[in-house]
C-alpha cells in the first residue's frame, strides 16, 4: 500500500463522508472524495477514494473529458468488462456519464497497490519475478483479447485478490475519440507508447504487446526503456532509437522476448499469446539449464539484438517516408490553394475565357497551363550540388500562338518549375518558383522548367558550371508571397493574350520583366 492510502485510511469516516460528491451513474449512484486521490493524475483521468450507496471502498476514476468535449459520446465500457468475471481484469462496477456534473466516471473495486507503486520503491524484479508479472498482465491482455487497451503501463497493472490484473481497458479509445489531437498528445503515456501511436496510427494487439516489452523492461531495471526528459526526446527514441543494454542478471530466454516485443514495426512483434507461452516456458524451464542449452540461449539472445537493430533501421527509413508524405501532402494543399486562387482570378476578370477539363486556360492568342496536383514525392538528396530538399516538382506554362500577320512568327512559350522544398540556411519548407535558360545555348523558348530534369535543375542552382543556368528565382509564392506570384502570371497571361508576350532580350531575366513588358 502506498504513503497515499495509508494516509487516506487513517481518516475519520465522518471527515471523509464530509467532503463526498456524488454522481449518478448507469447502474447507481457513487461517491467520491477529490481530496483524497489515489494515485497521481493521469493522461486519460484521475481515481479517487470511493463508496457505493450502501458504504463499500470502491475506487471512482473521473476521466479527463466532459459531456461538451465529447459531444455526449456514450461512455462505451465492454459489457463482459462490466458482468464478466476475470482472473486479470479489474471488475468494472458502473461507468457513463454524471449528467449533473456532464462529467464521465468509471467505478471499480479499490485495488492493494499497483505495479507502479512497487516501482516507486525501488523493488527488485529477477528474471523469473519479472516474467511472472508479465504473464499475469498478458493473460489478462487475452482474457479480453477483442480490446485494445493503448495505454497499457505500471499505473494501469493492479495489485487485487492476490493477483496483478489490468484496468482502464477501453478508457484510452474514449478519450481518443472524444479529445482534440493537440490535447491528446500529451495524453500518451509517453514512457510506455509504441511507435504507432507516436506515428497517430491505428492501435492493435501489437500496441500492447510492446506496451508490456517496455513494462519488462521497466520491471528488471527499475526504468522504463527510454528516458527522454521531453515529449518530443521520447517520440524519436521510440521511433529511431535502439533499446538501453539489459543488466546481464537477465536470462537470455527473457531477453530476446522483450527485445522482440519491442520491435519497431508492429507486423514484426509476437502475439500476445506467443507471449504467454514463451513466458510459461521460461517459468516452467529448470533453474540449472545445461550448457548446450544456456550456450543456444546466448546466441538467440545476441541474434535478437541484430533482429531489433535491423528492424529498428527499416522502420526508421519506414518512419522517414511516412513523415516525407504527411510533409508532401501538405505542399499539395498549398499548391491547390494557389492555382485554386488563380483561376478565380481570371475568371473574375475575364469570364469569357475558356477553361478546359485539365489545367489549361485559353483566350486570345495564350493558354496558360496551371500546375497539377503533384503525386509523385520526391526521395531525400536528389539536389546534392545545390543542397536543396525537395518534395515534389511541378510546372507553370505559358504559351502564345502565332500571329497570323507576322510572318515566320511560330509562337511563343515560356514555363517555370514550381519546387516545394527547402533552402539552405532556411529552417521551412515553401513553393518556390524558378525557371532556366540554357547559359551557352540559344533556346528560342527559353527560359524554361527543368522539372523533370533533377540533374540539371540541381547543378543549375548550384556553383557549378553547367550548360544550364536559373534564369530567375528561387522566390517563394507562397504565404505572404501568394499575392505577388498570382498578379505575374495574370500579368503574363495578359501579354499572351493579346499577342505581345515575346522572348526576353536579355538573360538572366531581371524582375521589371514579369511587370512592365520591357524585354
């Protein structure tokens, strides 16, 4: 029993019936005492000394979402959580919502202690006290094996009826559900979280499985397996991270388990009931193996950590492409706010102009090709001359059409690769517009996109010399450059369409080109 409880027991009963709330619940009404908590505050809620109606301790957890924030979202708690009788599983006695306080309760027995209690003490777990533990929790984890529980740590493992047993199933998805995602961030429990939950993944069996991987952990070193002093620091060791050296103390059967348990990639973990077994096996094994077997031991122990270091670098690489797309996507909805901007704009202004079912916008004499939605990303180093991170490539074209009374005239086009990266010496990600010219070539079109030549776009940009050279830009045309990039192409697509856009005289282009009209 914590300092905590044994303080609150010694109360008086009249001081404690002094300060009840009560609240109504589905099955009955419920008691409770806010000044006597038992436990810290946690992500999801707060438990505190409890009573039924008729006077029995029971513990009343009050959960960190209200009826406003959870839009009256029903309290879901399993029915066979609530009727069902389990050897690992905390007894649900009531949960839902009060409707005079709009607050969500759930109402369990009062545990002894939990795991986390004993960890505050500094209690020493040997390898076969370790395992044991963990096979409790994971027969409890399938027990209820149709529920995920995400937020599976030592707090949530309680000491009831002389056996540890699991509480909150269910709580985590609730409050997931019912709580915006800039506030359930800092729900996670940061120490205990799997890589897919850090990722905002969808949450499985395997969550917990590595969930209770890091409770090992925890139990056999007194420390959970990442120690990261932010929120920030966890999530990147969780995602990127080896896991700390375990104390040679630890038997090389429970060493490769935890070091599979905690595997990055969820598909790569063993299942909860695999779990148990090797659990039972290790527990049934004799304390004196032989020296053939404890040699094998080692060796799968040693192979288990290059298991957990190569699949630690795939999903590291795994992690990297998932964030290049989320970065990708978001260049995406900039770019289409931007041609979305523009085409409103020339429809305001010339209502007459026709626009085609692609991205191609005529009138007159010019047709101006709008930039696609770009789904192709872009792989990390592709620029190395010029030291440019790129995501993704697109193009803005602009063309004229001969002119019937000019002779020879053939027309003229002009065009701009559209880049969504990052500079050097630049810590954000913006549109850039750039467009080329071939330095030791006469290009009649010229200047012109590179987009899909990476090669020549990256050395271009750069100190080297080449035979193409940036011609005009990098500028943004993004934020609070929209305006301004939106006003040149309607200005060029001006020129197009009354016949006077013409190749510039002069290279590189300087800026009154895109105004005034001089070349």
């Amino acid at each position: 029993m914590n300092e905590q409880s044994a303080t609150a027991k010694q109360m008086a009963p009249n001081d404690k019936k002094s300060s009840r709330k009560s609240v109504a619940l589905t099955v009955g009404s419920w008691f409770y005492d806010e000044n006597r908590p038992l436990g810290p505050r946690g992500g999801f809620g707060q438990v505190f000394w409890g009573w039924s109606a008729d006077d029995v301790e029971v513990a009343v957890k009050r959960l960190h979402a209200s009826a406003e924030s959870a839009a009256h979202r029903e309290l879901r708690i399993a029915e066979d959580l609530v009727v069902g009788e389990f050897d690992h599983v905390m007894p649900v006695l009531d949960a839902g919502c009060d409707v005079s306080s709009g607050g969500y309760y759930i109402v369990m027995d009062k545990a002894d202690e939990s795991l986390q209690d004993l960890l505050d003490r500094d209690h020493q777990f040997d390898s076969r006290q370790a395992a044991s533990v963990m096979l409790e929790i994971v027969k409890g984890l399938l027990e209820v094996k149709h529920i995920v529980h995400r937020d599976l740590k030592p707090a949530n493992v309680l000491s009831h009826g002389s056996a540890w047993k699991i509480a909150d199933f269910g709580i985590a998805r609730f409050v997931a559900d019912a709580t915006a995602t800039d506030t359930l961030k800092y729900c996670l429990s940061a120490y205990y979280a799997a890589p897919e939950q850090w990722l905002h993944e969808r949450a499985n069996g395997a969550t917990d499985v590595y969930a209770l991987g890091c409770i090992g952990f925890a139990l056999l070193t007194g420390q959970p397996p990442f120690k990261g002093v932010s929120h920030d620091d966890l999530r990147e060791q969780h995602l990127n991270s080896d896991v700390a050296a375990l104390p040679d103390s630890v038997t090389p059967q429970l060493r490769t388990l935890l070091l599979s348990m905690m595997r990055k990639a969820p598909a790569s973990r063993p299942t909860a009931q695999k779990v148990r077994e090797v659990l039972e096996q290790i527990l049934d094994s004799k304390e004196q193996a032989g020296l053939g077997s404890n040699a094998l031991a080692q060796v799968a122990a040693k192979i288990e950590g290059l298991n957990a270091a190569n699949d630690r670098q795939a999903s590291a690489e795994s992690v990297k492409q998932k964030e290049r797309e989320r970065l990708a996507q978001t260049g995406r909805l900039i770019l289409d706010s931007l041609v979305t901007d523009l085409k409103t704009e020339i429809q305001r202004a010339a209502p007459n102009a026709n626009f085609s079912k692609g991205q191609e916008i005529s009138l007159g004499s010019g047709v101006l090709r709008l930039p696609g939605n770009p789904h192709k990303v872009l792989a990390p180093g592709l620029f190395p001359q010029s030291g440019w991170d790129v995501v993704l490539g697109q193009v803005i074209a602009l063309a004229r059409k001969p002119q019937q009374n000019h002779g020879r005239d053939e027309g003229y086009q002009i065009s701009s690769s559209l880049w969504y990266c990052k500079l050097p010496d630049t810590d954000q990600y913006r549109w850039y517009e750039v467009n080329y010219w071939g330095a030791f070539r006469n290009d009649r079109f010229s200047p012109y996109e590179l987009t899909d030549n990476i090669r020549d776009a990256d050395v271009a940009a750069s100190m080297v010399m080449h035979i193409y050279d940036v011609c005009w830009g990098p500028n943004p045309i993004d934020d609070e450059d929209a305006a301004e990039f939106r006003e040149r192409w309607l200005t060029m697509f001006a020129k197009a369409v009354d016949g006077s856009l013409r190749r510039p005289n002069t290279m590189p282009l300087r800026r009154h080109y895109w105004k005034d009209g001089q070349y």
